[in-house]
C-alpha cells in the first residue's frame, strides 16, 4: 500500500484578484495534491508565511506597500523561510527585472501572459526538485 500523497501547499500572492483567481485554477490536476492560499500584498504574504508554511510562494512584483523584490528577499534573509521555493509571476519581462529577481532570491522567472501548461510544469519541477513530489 502506497503513502498518501503530501499535499503542497502554494501561496500566490497578486494584488489583482483576478490573476490570483486564474493562477489557482491553473494549478489544479497537478500529478499530486495541492492546497492553494492566497495573498493581496506582500505584507499579508510574510504573514502567511509564518503563520502556514507553504511549501512553494508564486510571487507577483508590482504590488502596493511590499514588492515582490521585498517580499522574496526578506524571506531568503530568514533560515525558516530561506529554502521554500519561490516563483515570480510578473508583467516585468526587461532583463533588469528578471536580474534583480534572482538576485534577490527567485528560483524561476515567468511573465505574464503566461501557458498554463508551461506554469504547471515550472511549478511540478520547482516542487519535486524540493520535495521529490
């Protein structure tokens, strides 16, 4: 008899409701279970965090109060935090933004629009890579 399947976690964090929306529709059917949390801006994301520990963060950049940038590298600077895997979903797509975000910590870099196929993939990869999902 097989273990039951590890249910991850993602937060995704856009402060447009309707990319929120789209991103979790996209992320449902993954080959394992997922749970999808939310968050409107990076403030309620750190909160997130240490209150849920997800096991992966979809990160948008342009937000009110915390951007992205902010947000990832804030979490990257705390040891709890520091190995979850972290996606920005962003309409940035200038290499000056793409370099800051792996600067700062980012595992991947996607823009918006994007494939869902493509999506789903990035995030099966970053989560079975992590936790061999």
């Amino acid at each position: 008899m097989q273990p039951e399947a590890k249910t991850a976690k993602i937060l995704v964090v856009d402060d447009e409701e309707s990319i929120r929306k789209i991103v979790a529709m996209s992320l449902k059917n993954l080959p394992f279970p997922v749970e999808i949390m939310t968050a409107a801006n990076g403030s309620e994301a750190l909160s997130l965090v240490e209150r849920d520990k997800p096991d992966m963060i979809i990160l948008d950049i342009m937000m009110p109060e915390m951007d992205g940038f902010e947000v990832c590298k804030r979490l990257r600077e705390d040891i709890t935090t520091a190995f979850i895997p972290i996606m920005m979903l962003t309409a940035r797509g200038e290499t000056e933004s793409r370099t800051k975000a792996f600067t700062v910590g980012t595992d991947d870099y996607v823009t918006k629009p994007f494939e869902v196929e493509d999506l789903r993939a990035r995030v099966v990869r970053l989560l079975r890579r992590t936790y061999g999902l």
